[in-house]
C-alpha cells in the first residue's frame, strides 16, 4: 500500500477519535429532553415519527428510522427531495419529523422542512451548525458537529457522519428506556438471525 494512503488512514482515525471524542465529552443528557419531550407528547397524541435529509444524510435518515423502528418507537423514512413532490402526503398533523443536515443550510432541506411544517408537524433538527437556518427554524435542536472531517480535502462528510449517528443513537437508547422494552419484545421484531433469541440470561 503507498505511504499516502498508510498516512490517510493513520490521520482519519486520530481525528476520528479527537473530534468524537470532543463530540461526545460536550454532550449533556439534559440537552436531548426537548427532543424526547416533542416525541413523546406526539405519541401520546397518535402522532408519528419521521426521519429525512438530503445527500449522506439521507443514508443516515434511512438507519434512525430502522434503527427506532427495531426499539420500540415506529419510525418512517420521509425522502428529503420527494417531500415537495407528493411524499409530504405521508405525513399526518401532529406527526414529528427528524430532519438532518451538516450544514443547516441545504437548500433542498429548507424546502422540505417548510413543507412539513406547512402540513401541521414539528421539526427536530439535526445539524453541526447551532448558528444554522435549521437550528433556528425547528422546534427541538440535537447538536451533531465536528471541526474536521478527517479526510484528504477535509470535505467528504466522515466524522460529521458519525456524530450525526452518535446524536440519533442516543436519542434512541433514551426513547427505547421511555418504552421499557422487554427482551421478547425485542425478539418479536428481530425474528431472523443472532438478534431473534433470547439470550441465556433473559430467559
């Protein structure tokens, strides 16, 4: 292997582990609770959980949604371009939608948050970019920021990704706890495969 990529790889996972790492020591559970509060009361009321974003962050969508679906909280992938095209029509008043963005300011992504709006829903946002058209448009914030991607050219999304993931993770270890799911509850849902039995000490 050239000494280039030996030297790529080497620095992606030192910054992987400083920008992570000061990710996560800055992170407070008390910054997740208007988040889990919005879901929580939608919930209680009928309503339903959406996630959505446009580029990367539309494969990072796409696992929340499987991810809090396979926990407990039932959750829809809403594609971030085909929102404004019809898809909006998934929604329903009262649902919330999960909306992601590195930079807060995609253009697609403003004209989706304000279509779901406009059919009666809330908006948690996720993004790097606290200062943000995102931050400040929603109605629940969850912080997901770097300050290197840990890449050559520094702009391909990598460490951005991982936080994104990190900040939607938590989010659903703490509404999976609101759930109380059970391990056989757990089992229902994961039939097929390692995670489809029950463990020797849940038995």
């Amino acid at each position: 292997m050239k000494e280039e990529s030996l030297r790529a790889l080497s620095a992606f996972y030192a910054s992987a582990e400083e920008e992570l790492g000061r990710f996560l020591r800055a992170r407070s559970p008390e910054e997740y609770l208007p988040a889990l509060e919005l879901i929580t009361a939608a919930q209680a009321r009928g309503g339903r959980l959406h996630v959505t974003g446009i580029g990367k962050c539309s494969h990072v969508a796409t696992y929340a949604a499987s991810l809090l679906s396979s926990t407990g909280n039932p959750a829809y992938y809403l594609h971030g371009t085909e929102a404004v095209h019809g898809s909006c029509g998934q929604l329903q008043a009262g649902d919330v939608v999960i909306a992601i963005s590195n930079s807060g300011e995609t253009a697609e992504l403003k004209a989706t948050v304000l279509a779901v709006k406009n059919n009666g829903c809330s908006v948690i946002g996720v993004s790097g970019n606290a200062e943000s058209w995102l931050a400040r448009s929603c109605d629940a914030f969850l912080f997901a920021g770097v300050g290197r991607e840990g890449g050559p050219l520094n702009r391909a999304p990598r460490n951005s990704v991982l936080a994104e993931l990190l900040a939607l993770q938590a989010l659903s270890a703490a509404l999976q706890a609101e759930k109380n799911w059970t391990p056989e509850q757990y089992v229902r849902c994961h039939p097929g495969g390692a995670l489809g039995k029950l463990r020797e000490n849940e038995k």
